[in-house]
C-alpha cells in the first residue's frame, strides 16, 4: 500500500503558491485495510477515508467509466489493481494530474509540469468530454490563473466546444453553476471565467443573461467601449479592485441586465434598462437558486446606480428617499458594498478606469448626518405610524441639506 499526494497541492507548491488543503490517493489498499488502520469513511460516490491524525482526505485510486449523460453518469471502480497512472488519466488538466511521492519524488506521466511552465490549460485525456462540470472547472481555472499567463490549449477549447454542441452543459445541475460561479467571482481574473465560457458557446446555455448583453451597442459620448457585454466585464474588473466580496463583484456583474432587453428601436438608449432588468435578474437568481444576500444588492445596484451617478443633482429630500430605498437606515445596511459597485460601473468605461468618484463620500457623509437625527422628541410629541415617519423624513432633509453645506463641491 503506498500514498501519493496529488492534485492541487502538488500544482500550487510546484507554481510557489500557498497550499490551502492536501490530497492524497492510496494504491493497493482496500476500504478493510482503511478501517484497519484507523481511517474514518466519508466517501458517498467512492472510497474516501479521513487520516486518524492529519483528517486529510485520502481517496482509493479509482477509474470511470461514462454510462449516462450529464456528470452524475458514472460508473466508478475501486480496487488494488489500479495504478497511480491509472487514477491521474481520469482528471480533468495536466496540471491537476501529477503526484508527489512520500520521497518528495515528482510523478508527471501526462506532462503536468511542462503544462505549468508554458502557462497552458490542457485537458488529460478525451475523458474531458464525458463530465461537463469540467468546463466550467477550465473556466474557473482561467479565472484563477491568467493573471499569470495561463491559458486554454486549443484542442482543449475545440473539446469544449464540441461537448456544449452535444447537449453536455445542459445537463448541469443549477447548484453546480452557481457553485462555480461564486469561487469564479473569488477568482484573480474573474472575467476569463465568463470570456472562456463565451468562446466555447456555454455562456449562452448557462448565463443566457450575460450572454445576450454583447453586441448590445451604447451611446459613446457616455460608453467609449460601445459594447454592453465588454462594458460588463470592465465592470467587473473594477469591481475586482474595489472589493474581494463576491457578492459586491455579482452586482457589478447584473446591474445591466435590462439592457439585454431593450427594445432595438430604442438602441442605442436603454432608457427604462434599470426596471427591464429586474426578470432577467430574478429568471438568474431563481434558476440558480442564488442566495438572497446576493440578490439583494444586485437589485438595489440595478435600480439605483444611474441615481447614485448622479447624486450632486438631487435635491436633499430626493436623496433621503434613495438613502431610504437602499435600505442605508436599516442595522446591518450594506450601503458600503452597494457605494462599491456603483463605482465599479463609473470607473468601467474605456478612459474612466482611474477617476475618482466623489458621489460615494458625498452619499456616505449624507447618510451619516441623517442617522445622527435624534427621535426621542418624535416619541414624546405622540407621533406615531405615518406621521412619525413623515415628520422623521422632514429631519433627515434638513440634517443633510446642512451637511450639503459643509460638504466641497467635486470637479466632476
């Protein structure tokens, strides 16, 4: 019996990464002789077992077979015939196939390390094509990895190709698209993520949302770039540098949504975009099965970005009623994450990717004088349900019509 640490471990030590978990694979052992030697049983699908000492996940080298569509269509052998070899070919890249012996002794028999060194993704064997979750593991991968220079092998992509022409990223459980969506969004690159799905046709099948955005032109003196499906991305990527919350990056990538749905004798105006795209968000959120934290901001950033671009033009109650529908007011507001990805939209536009944006400190300095108004007189005067709220809202204008005052007037 015999171990070998394997997968993404031996990829991130070999690229000087930090290693977060280990994996090991065990040759010629049984599931007995695991629980023998004091190993804990945890695999559903095949023989995983937990180390007594270390709780580190140690697998049965294992072998598949396809028998059904989908990723779920697998038939899985276990057993001490098969080799080390044998469990590297069923993986998904050459740079997820490699194994480090207990000597420290690198085995690479499908060229792993040359993968790594020429910033190449490239998929093991044709068995790529029998698991579709593996393109959007590829898409993933290409998040992670192309700051640094990675990119898909072309075979690879021509695989990916043909498997979305075969129906393959339809099988896809809702679950394991937003799974893979949200790790994406933690991603360095999270563009590629969506680049590479364009470029193999599986943005269409699984974020027809996002999808139909490109081609979609928009004014220029507002959009130097044009383009509403690569103004989304350059959103992105400003929101990549603003914030690692994924879900400040998933609102900055659904606030145009509505424009995927403006009529063309509108275009290239996309007035009403903001309600237009509250279906398409919600056809998302609900297919996917997002959680609502996510949807929540993504709503508010839909609905209220355009006003909060605009928010030197507002008069004070106009903007205690936006303060009000942002829910900023409320304990535990996310007024911040929602500042955040409104930036994000300004700065994402060709020319505007370092200017600063004022309308956030202005819209945080208001919503601090409007909290600093006191309600106890309120109470001891009786007001009660309408009317305490009316005569609450005439004192939060006035706290941020005087903060107006103190406030410099930006250079926009």
């Amino acid at each position: 019996m015999k171990r070998y640490l394997v997968g993404g471990a031996v990829r991130d030590q070999l690229l000087g990464r930090p290693v977060s978990e280990r994996d090991w694979v065990v040759i010629g052992a049984t599931p007995e002789q695991m629980i023998a030697l004091g190993f804990k049983p945890v695999g559903k699908d095949f023989p995983v077992f937990l180390h007594p000492k270390t709780h580190e996940e140690h697998a049965l080298a294992r072998t598949e077979r396809k028998t059904a569509p989908g990723y779920r269509g697998f038939a899985v052998h276990t057993g001490p015939d098969v080799t080390l070899e044998d469990d590297l070919l069923r993986r998904d890249l050459t740079i997820n196939a490699m194994a480090i012996d207990e000597n420290g002794r690198l085995i690479d028999p499908y060229g792993g390390q040359r993968d790594l060194e020429g910033r190449c993704l490239r998929h093991v064997s044709p068995a790529f094509r029998e698991d579709p979750v593996r393109i959007l593991r590829i898409a993933r991968f290409a998040a992670r990895y192309a700051g640094i220079g990675f990119t898909v092998a072309e075979e690879t992509r021509r695989l990916m190709d043909e498997m979305v022409a075969a129906g393959e990223a339809d099988a896809l459980v809702p679950e394991r698209v937003w799974l893979e969506l949200e790790r994406a969004l933690g991603e360095a690159v999270p563009r590629a993520f969506f680049e590479t799905l364009r470029s193999c046709g599986a943005l269409r099948v699984l974020f027809p949302e996002i999808e139909r955005l490109f081609g979609i032109p928009q004014r220029a003196e507002y959009h130097p770039e044009i383009d509403t499906g690569l103004h989304t991305l350059m959103v992105l990527d400003q929101a990549v540098r603003l914030s690692e919350d994924a879900c400040v990056r998933f609102a900055a990538l659904m606030h145009d949504l509505g424009k995927g749905t403006t009529p063309p004798e509108l275009i290239p105006r996309h007035h009403g975009h903001e309600q237009r795209g509250l279906a398409p968000l919600r056809d998302l959120c609900t297919r996917l099965k997002v959680p609502n934290a996510y949807r929540k901001l993504a709503e508010k950033v839909m609905l209220h970005h355009g006003t909060c671009h605009r928010v030197f033009e507002l008069r004070a109650a106009t903007l205690v009623d936006l303060l009000q529908r942002i829910d900023a007011f409320h304990r535990g507001d996310d007024t911040q994450n929602f500042l955040l990805a409104c930036e994000a939209d300004a700065r994402g536009r060709a020319g505007y990717e370092n200017r600063p944006y004022p309308q956030a400190d202005w819209i945080r300095a208001a919503r601090n004088a409007a909290r600093q108004v006191k309600t106890q007189a309120l109470t001891e005067r009786g007001l009660r349900g309408e009317a305490f709220g009316q005569a609450l809202r005439d004192l939060r204008i006035q706290a941020v019509r005087a903060a107006r005052q103190d406030f410099p007037s930006p250079a926009l």
